[in-house]
C-alpha cells in the first residue's frame, strides 16, 4: 500500500486569499444593510425591507463564510487528519439553505402586498436614492468576490457571491420599481418586483446546493469520468495488469482524491508503477492525491466481495 503524501497548500493558499476579500465583503454589506434598513422604513417600501432583510442574513453568511476560510487554513491535526478545508464546502451548503428560507419570506410579505395595495404609501425619492447606494456596493462586493471565486473554483465565496448576487437583483429592482411608482404611479411594482427577484434568486439557490452537497457526498468531481480515469491509469506503466476499485471523489473545491487498487504483471516494479499513477492523475486529472494498493496476486475485497485472480 503507498500514497502520494497529501499537503492542504491549494485549499489553504485559497483560504488565505478568500478571508480578505470576504471581510470587507462582510463590512461593506453590513454598513448598507442599516442605510437600507432606514431608508426602507422612512419611505415604506417593501423592496428596501426586503432587501434589507437580504442583507441582515447576507451579513450573517457573509461572516459564516469568511470565518470558514480563517479556518480553513489551520493545518491538519491528529483529528483532522485532512486539514479543515472541507469547512468551505458546508458554509457554502447551509448559505444556500439560508438564501432557500429567506426567498420563502420575502415572497411570502410581497404576496400580501399585492394583495393590499393601498395598506402602504411609498416615498419612492428616499426609495429610489437608498436602491442606488445599495445597487452601487454591491457591484463593488460582488466584482471582488467573483474573481476570486472563478479563480479557486471556491466554493464557500461562491455561496457568499450567491447571497451578494441576491442584493445586487434585489437593488436592481428597487431602483426599477422605485422608478415606476415615482412617475408612473404604480406602487404594485414594488411587491412583484420583490416577487421577481426571489424567484431568480432561487434558481441560483439551489444550484449551490446542488454543488455542495455533490461534494458533501464525496461524489465524482465535474468533468472527471471514473472509466477514462481507470483506463489512463491503467496505460500509465506496462507493469499495471489492472486498476480496479477506483474511487474519485473531492476534499474542497479544487482538491481532488482517489483510491484504487493496482495489480502488476508477474516482476511488476512497484515503485515505478506508484510514481507513473502518481504523474498521470496529476497532470491529466488534475488528481492530488492518490492512495495506491499494489497487488501481486488475486484481490478479494471484503466490501465488494469480488475476486481478481492473478496474470502470470
């Protein structure tokens, strides 16, 4: 049995990276959810609220997620054999659940709305000056986080930029609506609007989830086929009779693992065939870790229960 040693450098480096970017992420987003909060308030618009409310459980993810990559970084320990890079991945998890329950809520006030329309009276100048500031900032937040994010195929900035892509919808729509009821008159703009919004967010929302929980569940990473994976490393080393029990799953984003069984040909040099595996899933598949049982003989795997006898 051997393995190529695994270091957590990529997930850490990554980290060291996401933890600025998320704090002024984090500091922006809380000095313009107590602007928006007191605008929302002073002109009664349901939009402002709303996204007000966005913001208060952005700050919330916001935090989550920049404390997740603070985290992130520590090495790995007698408990954590790993390291604590897979923190990314679950703060990016729960801020999709969060972002799925707080659509639920802004849906639910801005049916109500629509449903009463002369309950409120919008003061759509404050509205429309407020959705400006807010639509401005987060711009500015999620440039910075989606360069990062694309760059270290992050996961947990990528559930922050979810939460700021929210804001940013959601400022897009107040200025809009702030618009229509300022010189059209139409004060139902700002309950569907709202409406709108939750429904794109969503979309969003549950993509997310989708990702993270496929790597929560150790699934095989995007664009990586188990059987070209075997066949490749299977012709890495004319020693390699067969590869077999491969497993390919992710730690964090980008970091990529597999396990598998190698049987060698009779004389088979073992090391040789250790360092061609090695090499092929680094460089073709971009596989960083890989943990090899060399067999010489037939393999009976207790938990597959199959057995490989042996080629001369």
């Amino acid at each position: 049995m051997a393995h190529d040693q695994f270091h957590a450098p990529a997930v850490q480096d990554a980290a060291g990276g996401t933890h600025a970017q998320l704090a002024l992420a984090f500091a922006l987003t809380l000095a313009m959810l107590v602007v928006e909060a007191v605008g929302g308030w002073w002109s009664g618009s349901l939009a402002l609220m709303a996204d007000a409310a966005h913001m208060l459980v952005d700050a919330g993810a916001l935090a989550l997620a920049w404390g997740a990559a603070v985290y992130a970084m520590k090495p790995a320990d007698a408990r954590r054999s790993f390291g604590y890079g897979r923190l990314e991945v679950l703060a990016g998890f729960v801020n999709a659940l969060v972002q799925v329950l707080l659509v639920c809520g802004i849906a639910y006030a801005a049916t109500r709305r629509l449903l009463a329309p002369d309950s409120v009276h919008i003061q759509s100048g404050v509205m429309l000056a407020v959705a400006v500031a807010g639509l401005a900032v987060n711009t500015l937040v999620l440039q910075r986080l989606h360069v990062h994010a694309h760059v270290h195929d992050d996961l947990n900035t990528a559930g922050a930029r979810l939460h700021v892509f929210g804001d940013l919808l959601g400022s897009m729509a107040t200025v809009l609506a702030a618009l229509l009821v300022r010189y059209l008159g139409w004060d139902q703009a700002d309950p569907a609007l709202s409406l709108l919004v939750s429904v794109l967010i969503l979309r969003g929302a549950f993509v997310l989830l989708k990702r993270s929980a496929h790597i929560l569940l150790e699934g095989v990473p995007d664009g990586v086929a188990p059987a070209e994976v075997r066949a490749a490393l299977a012709a890495a080393d004319p020693d390699i009779a067969e590869v077999h029990h491969l497993h390919v799953w992710q730690l964090a984003s980008g970091s990529r693992m597999a396990t598998l069984h190698a049987r060698l040909c009779q004389g088979g040099d073992a090391q040789r065939v250790l360092r061609a595996i090695q090499r092929v899933a680094r460089e073709r598949f971009e596989i960083s870790h890989v943990t090899v049982q060399v067999e010489s003989s037939e393999c009976v795997d207790p938990e597959h229960g199959d057995a490989h006898p042996r080629v001369p």
